[in-house]
C-alpha cells in the first residue's frame, strides 16, 4: 500500500466522520523526488486548472439558477457529476498516457452518480504495483490538476488485491461497491468488481449485520431521533444515509442499485418504492439548498443557514406560520417516513438471510414470527380500525415482542388512509380506545400509535402538529415528540418509586382518580399549536369534544379541559411571581379551586417543563414546583374564605425553625438571639428549613463580617442556593452577580431582604451556566467571599462571545414597570435577547441608577430572558416617573453595546 499524500492542495472536506475515514484510506504511491515536476508542462497545467475551475463554477452558476427554477433535484446532482466526469477525462488524458496500464474509477455517493454543489469526488485508480511506481508522476500532476481547479478529490490508489485488503474495512467496501468506470476497460472492470466480491470479501449477510449496526450507532449519536432543532439531513436517523444503507444492503445482496427492481420480488412494495423516492428527493432538495446557501460542506440545517434556506425554496411567512417552521415540518416528516419504512425493509432483509420463521399463535387473530407481532389473517385490518386497536392491545401485552412484522406494518400503512378518524368511528371503536389508555404500558402504546401514523389518524389535530417545530431555542423538540417527551414523564410517575428529579410526584401520583385523565391532558395541552389564537384555548375546546366523544362523565371533560386550558399557569405562577407572597398564593389557589385539580395540574406541569429540553428541569425548578404545590395545597384546606394572616405565617415559620434548629443542638435561646438579627420579612419569605439553614449560618457572626455560605438545593443535581450576609455597601448586589457570572453561574432567582443594623440579607438560587462551572459548594463560598473582602469597584462582568445560536434570535427588548400589590415597591419587567452577563449588566445599570433591589424573579426561556425586579429609589420608595424612565434609557443603552 502507498502512503498517505501529504498536503490537501485546497482540498475541502467532508465533515462526515465516514468520509474522514475513507480520506485516511486514500494515496498515491511514495517517489523518491516528491518536489519533482509532474510533467514537462506546467504552464499548460496551470492553464487547464484555471480553465477548468471557471468551468465548473459556471456549471454551478446555471445549475444553481435551475434549482432556484424548481428543477428535479435528481437531475441536477446527475448533471454536476456528468460536468465533473468531463474534467476529469480531460485531465486524465491530459497527464496519463493513454496506453498507462491504469484505470480510473468514480467511488462513493460520486458513484452513483450523484454530485451535490459541496460533495467530495471519490476516486480510485486501479492499477498493479510496478504501474503505481512508473507512474507516479503521471499521477502526482492528475490530483494536482483537479486540486488547483477547486475539485474537492478524495482519492486512493489501489491494485485489486490491495482493494481487497481494503475493503476488510466495510466502510471502504461500502464506497468501493458504488464503482462507476470513468477511464476503464472491460478487464480493469471485472478485475475490480472480482475484487470485492462477496466471495473474497463480506458475504452479503455479514455486511448487513454490519451495515445494521452501523445504523445504529450512528442513529445513537442524534438521541435516534431526527426531531433536533438543527437536525443532520444527512447523517441523522430518516436522513439520505439510511436511504443509501438500504441501497448498500440491496447492491450487496442482490446486484441491483436501486429497490425498484426488488418489487418484482416481494421485497419492496411498489407504495413503499414511491414513498422513499419522493422522500429522497424532498432530502436530496434540502441538501444541495444547503450547500447553496452554505456555501461550505454543511450537512446539519444549522440555525445560520434556516431562514435563508427556507426563503430560497419558497416558503412564504404567513400569520401562523414561519417559512422556516413550514420547511423545518416537511423535513421532520421526511425523516419519519423514511425510518418508518425502512425499518419495515431492514426486517425484510434479515428474513431474505435467515428465513421466514414459522408462525407462533398468541390468539386466533394474532402469532409471532421471529419475535415480531403479525397478523395472522392475510387480509387484516380490513379498514377495520378496531382490528389496528387489537394489534395495539396484543403489543402492550406481550413485552417480549420485537417489534411489528414487515408484512403487517405493510399492511396496517396501506390500510391507515381508510381508518376512521374518531369522529366517525362507532362507540364501541372509541371504546376500545380508552380501553388502550387504561392498559398498563399505554404511554408505550401511544408512542407506537404516533410513530406508526394511527394516532394522527384517530386524532386528526394531531396529524396537523406532527414534526411541527417552532423557530425558538425553548421548544427543542417538534410539537408531536414534544407530546410523546410529556407522556413519557408522566408514565414515570405512574411507577411509584421515587425520582430524584421530581421529588414529590411519586406521593402525588396514588392520589389521582383517573390516571388516564393526565394522559389525554397531556395529548391533547399543546394540540392547537399554529393555528393562530390561544393554544391553550383552542385545545380545551378539542380536548372537552375528544372527552365528550369517548363516554367521559361531564365531570371528567371538564377537568381535562380545565387542565389543558391552564396547563401552563402553574409554571408563569412559579417561575415569575413571588409565591412566598400569600396573596400569590390565594389567587392561584382560587384558580385551582380544589385539590383534585392541583394534583393533576401539578403532574402535567412537571411533566410539560421537562418534556420541553432536556436542559430545562432541574432541582431548582422541581423545588419551585413543590413549595407553591404544598402552599397551594394548605390554603385550600383551610378554606379560600380564610383571610391570609402574616403574622399568624410569620410565628409558625419561626417555631418550625426553632424546632429544627433544635435537633441541630441550638438552644431556644440561641436561636431566638439568631433570629433577632434577620429581617423580620425572611420569616414569610423563606421555608423553616431555609431560615434555620441561614441562622445556623449566622452563629457567631461578628459586626461587620462578610458571611457566605453555599450548599445544594438537592443531593440530585448541581443546582446551589448562596446566601450573603454583609453590612450594606453600594454595588454590592451588582458585585455579588457579577462574582457568580464569571464563576459560570446563571442566577434563577434573586431575595434581597433589609435586616437589623444595616445588615442585609441576600439569597441566590444558581444553576452552572458553562462547563467550566464549578458545583462545590465550599469553592464557590471562598471566591464569593473573597470578592466581597475587596473592593466593590473591582469586580466586573466578565465579556464572553454570544454564543453561534443566540445570534440568530434577537429581537427589541421591552421594560415595562408596575408597582406591587401593597403599593410599597415598583415592578420592572425586562424581556431580552438572552446573553452572557445579561443579568449582571443589569445589576450594574440598576447600581449605577441609584436603585435598590429587593426581589428579582429570574427565568430564561431558550433565547428569552424574562426577568421580573422589585426596586425602590434611594429613600425606599417606588420609582417616581423621571425614574423610571431615566432607568429605562440607562437599560436599553447597556442592550446596544
């Protein structure tokens, strides 16, 4: 084998880690005189190249103008390769003498035939040792050519036995397999087809098992879900490479290089052949439009390129819809299509090598064949819809099954467009519906119902959400996998075992009266997505019709209802309002009414947050939750009517921090001493624990001390609560968040509490923002602290790049400001593009403003601040007008720079 050429001569390439691999596989033999020229004619090289990259850029210019005209994308990448067929012919002959005992091979996706605006060229030159050595020269000024005219080549040269040794390697075999002659004659083509043979290399059904799972791992990669806010059309599960893989199964097992020929022979339907050709070419669409807009080997549909990418292909904004969501939908549901079938095909191919397995009955109407579930009538489902809920309730029964046979997952997708919506379907057809709910494993269910395209059928709405995105960095997941994440948590709770990451849930849980109930809450809370209105509204009218349908009392219809209408009131409750505040707590506790409904709510709520990003929940939000459930849950015992007694609150909290203080080994006494230096409004603020955590922190404390202390919200997580005691000094609250920033800290929430003697009284609740973020508590309470020892004026915020995908999401900020209930305090309300040191910037203006901050609600919303502050001016009164807007200007200021 020769070695590897060194330098890429401006070669770009691939990003596909496949394609690396092939890259290292390339070379031209190793000459004594690398430095050499490669022929006598240099100047007519130089000329060729600048000739040839001319040529090719205008072929790219007309080539793009015709996609940009709707052109077939099929016959676009078949033109750019024929175009590059052509220059390299003319380069070929230009350098290697036509009677040079060498061959020249196109390999890869080039290979077939294809040649996308970015793709490498996958070459392979064919030819016995001693040829490679007297050649070498001949060579070197061939790859030069084609590297100095802008053709991105990938090359290897080879003899047959060396393409044998190679092809040990499968993802080597996979690009040799896809070899089309460019200058070959029939002898140098049997001898590379001889090759690779499955008789010297890779039987057939080992490169299945091998191409198998390759899949699988590479599916693994992506989560094996191509619902990805910046999904990989071409590596990603449903992308164009598992449409190759099937091809690669298909070449090496049969000899055919496309699945229309397997028709004939029962491998293939004629629905599903059409199906995955029309899905490839919406891909292959998407794809060279990417390199379009790209103008790099890009793969990923990044947030950089999807506006402009979807502006190209034609899809118009309208008042529900983005262009981008329209093409971003199409995508999802290109990729589901894709996978759907070819899951069904991969069965296929296992059956081609091992055999069809005698059937095994489970009941008169269904068996296993090979662990898969199939119907034993030939003709199921007939259209019969009760038939498809039997399949469903067979599946759930028998865990062991592998899956859906081939055959009648064929059959049951045939069948889907005559399967009755639920409107149209017989009571009993709705029934057994139900009856699927109420099974265990129903969650399960419902998740193969959707990605098997039933659910959509059966529930028309959601058919209309299915792979719908939205254009934000909140909602990570399309609408439809969203929906599934939300069951998913709730079928979570339903196990009865305690969950670090929801504390309480599992004791909520028992209590429900129909669990069911929360399952079509959650299928149907975010149904009416992009059609304009109040989502939450509009799905409540659904939901309350699917109830009413199916035989729930009015009672149960009217609970659902409720709950998808209110779905998201509970988080905007906790995450952007006081709820150590009893007035807070009293009017979300008249909205809930009864604890029924407040055990359903706050299920769907936990679930519905951490269905929404994987980074979205945490111990933060989970304590949140559960301080506002329980506090919610106590003012509905204690009756609505009940006026809220602070006093009554504040003496209960401090006998309930005096008990615990106590198992601490704290006298009564010390710890009444304790609590006569705290604020007076931590008492009603804060939880016993919390101000028992915090007097325990106080003990000994001296006149003047900077005390911090940090410790976990949780023993699951990394999220900390800081606590600060500190005599009062102006730009310590800036100082404080500034010190938090650049230790890689996002604050969450923020209490600013006034205590005896000037003391004061500030409690942090932080969540690692970066990687470089530490979660020890005892090393954020020593950098904090020294920050706080020195000078105020030296701690700044520390200046970080935006990062890649926040740029694509800016938008005006708004400052609003209100006062709070009682009239003491004003209210800013800041809604802004997200960025690093956002908060911190703000806390220096509001220093530099001369305002005191007593409060600051804290919430992020993918490339959303939404933060909520309680001020007041210099003599702790609200902001008077002159202010505020002196405030307002100061703020925006800090927005530009």
């Amino acid at each position: 084998m020769g070695t590897h050429r060194g330098g890429d001569r401006g070669r770009r390439r691939d990003p596909d880690p496949g394609a690396r691999r092939r890259q290292r596989s390339v070379s031209i033999p190793a000459s004594a005189d690398e430095t050499a020229t490669p022929t006598p004619d240099s100047g007519s090289n130089v000329a060729w190249s600048a000739q040839a990259r001319t040529s090719l850029n205008a072929t790219d210019a007309k080539l793009a103008k015709r996609f940009d005209q709707g052109d077939e994308v099929d016959r676009l990448v078949a033109l750019r390769a024929r175009a590059a067929d052509q220059l390299l012919k003319e380069a070929w002959a230009h350098c290697v003498p036509a009677d040079a005992p060498l061959a020249l091979f196109a390999v890869g996706g080039y290979g077939r035939g294809e040649l996308f605006p970015q793709s490498d060229i996958d070459l392979l030159v064919l030819a016995d040792a001693d040829a490679q050595q007297a050649c070498h020269a001949q060579l070197a000024c061939f790859f030069a050519m084609l590297w100095d005219a802008g053709l991105p080549v990938s090359h290897a040269v080879r003899s047959a036995g060396q393409c044998t040794e190679a092809a040990a390697d499968q993802t080597v075999l996979t690009a040799l397999i896809e070899w089309r002659a460019l200058v070959a004659d029939e002898t140098a083509q049997a001898a590379l087809a001889a090759a690779i043979s499955p008789q010297q290399v890779w039987p057939p059904r080992d490169f299945f098992v091998a191409k198998r799972e390759e899949q699988r791992m590479r599916h693994a990669r992506f989560g094996d879900t191509s619902e990805n806010l910046e999904p990989n059309i071409k590596e990603g599960p449903g992308g164009l490479r598992d449409l190759h893989t099937l091809g690669w199964m298909a070449l090496r097992t049969f000899g055919v290089r496309e699945l229309e020929p397997l028709i004939g022979l029962s491998h293939v339907g004629p629905d599903e052949a059409a199906a995955l050709a029309r899905e490839r070419r919406a891909l292959g669409r998407l794809r060279y439009g990417l390199h379009l807009v790209a103008g790099r080997p890009e793969e990923r549909l990044r947030f950089d390129y999807q506006k402009t990418l979807a502006e190209r292909l034609g899809f118009p904004d309208d008042q529900e819809t983005l262009g981008v969501e329209k093409m971003m939908q199409g995508f999802y549901r290109s990729a589901a299509i894709v996978r759907r079938i070819s899951d069904r095909l991969l069965q296929r191919f296992e059956e081609q090598f091992d055999g069809e397995a005698l059937p095994e009955p489970l009941d008169d109407a269904f068996a296993l064949r090979r662990g898969y579930l199939a119907a034993r009538d030939p003709s199921w489902p007939q259209a019969d819809i009760s038939a498809v809920f039997a399949l469903f309730a067979m599946w759930a029964s028998h865990p062991e099954v592998r899956g859906l046979h081939s055959r009648t997952a064929r059959a049951l997708a045939e069948a889907l467009p005559q399967l009755p919506p639920y409107e149209a379907a017989s009571p009993a057809q709705r029934g057994a519906f139900m009856a699927l709910l109420r099974m265990p494993r129903a969650v399960e269910t419902l998740t193969r119902m959707a990605r098997l395209g039933v659910l959509g059928q059966w529930i028309p709405a959601f058919a209309q959400v299915s792979g719908r995105m939205q254009f934000d960095l909140f909602h990570v997941y399309t609408v439809d996998q969203h929906t599934l994440m939300v069951l998913r948590n709730i079928a979570a709770f339903s196990s009865g075992r305690a969950d670090e990451r929801f504390s309480i849930a599992h004791e909520v849980w028992p209590r429900l009266r129909k669990p069911e109930l929360l399952l079509v809450a959650g299928l149907f809370h975010d149904i009416a997505k992009g059609r304009g209105g109040d989502h939450s509204e509009l799905g409540a009218v659904d939901a309350r019709a699917f109830c009413a349908a199916h035989g729930l009392s009015e009672g149960d219809a009217a609970l659902v209802a409720w709950l998808v209408e209110q779905h998201l009131r509970m988080s905007v409750t906790a995450q952007k309002q006081d709820i150590s505040d009893p007035e807070v707590i009293h009017r979300f506790g008249t909205l809930v009414e009864d604890r029924e409904r407040l055990d359903y709510l706050y299920l769907l709520t936990c679930a519905d947050i951490a269905g929404t990003s994987p980074k979205l929940w945490n111990a933060w939000k989970d304590r949140l939750l559960a301080d506002l459930y329980f506090a919610t849950r106590r003012v509905l015992r204690e009756g609505l009517e009940q006026p809220v007694d602070a006093e009554a609150r504040m003496h209960e909290a401090r006998e309930s921090a005096r008990m615990l203080m106590a198992v601490q080994g704290f006298s009564p006494g010390t710890a009444d001493e304790l609590f006569a230096i705290m604020p007076a409004e931590g008492f009603l603020r804060f939880r016993p624990e919390q101000i028992a955590w915090q007097a325990s922190a106080l003990r000994n404390v001296v006149p003047g001390e900077t005390r911090v202390r940090v410790r976990r919200i949780s023993d699951a997580g990394n999220a900390l609560e800081v606590f600060v005691h500190s005599p009062d000094r102006s730009g310590l609250f800036a100082a404080i968040l500034a010190t938090l920033d650049r230790m890689g800290f996002g604050i969450h929430q923020a209490r600013v509490l006034d205590g005896p003697h000037g003391a004061i009284f500030d409690t942090f609740e932080v969540l690692p923002a970066d990687r470089h973020a530490s979660s020890d508590p005892a090393e954020v309470e020593a950098v904090l602290g020294a920050a706080l020892d020195g000078p105020l004026d030296n701690v700044r915020t520390s200046r970080r790049a935006l990062p890649r995908q926040l740029r694509h999401f800016r938008f005006a900020p708004s400052i609003q400001f209100g006062v709070t209930p009682d009239g003491k305090r004003s209210l800013l309300s800041l809604v802004a593009p997200d960025r690093p040191g956002l908060l911190s910037d703000v806390a220096q203006v509001l220093r530099a403003q001369g305002v005191n901050v007593h409060d600051a609600r804290i919430a992020t919303f993918g490339e959303r601040a939404e933060d909520v502050f309680q001020l007041t001016d210099a003599g702790g009164q609200p902001l008077a007008e002159p202010t505020q807007q002196a405030l307002r200007d100061a703020l925006r200021a800090s927005f530009e720079t």
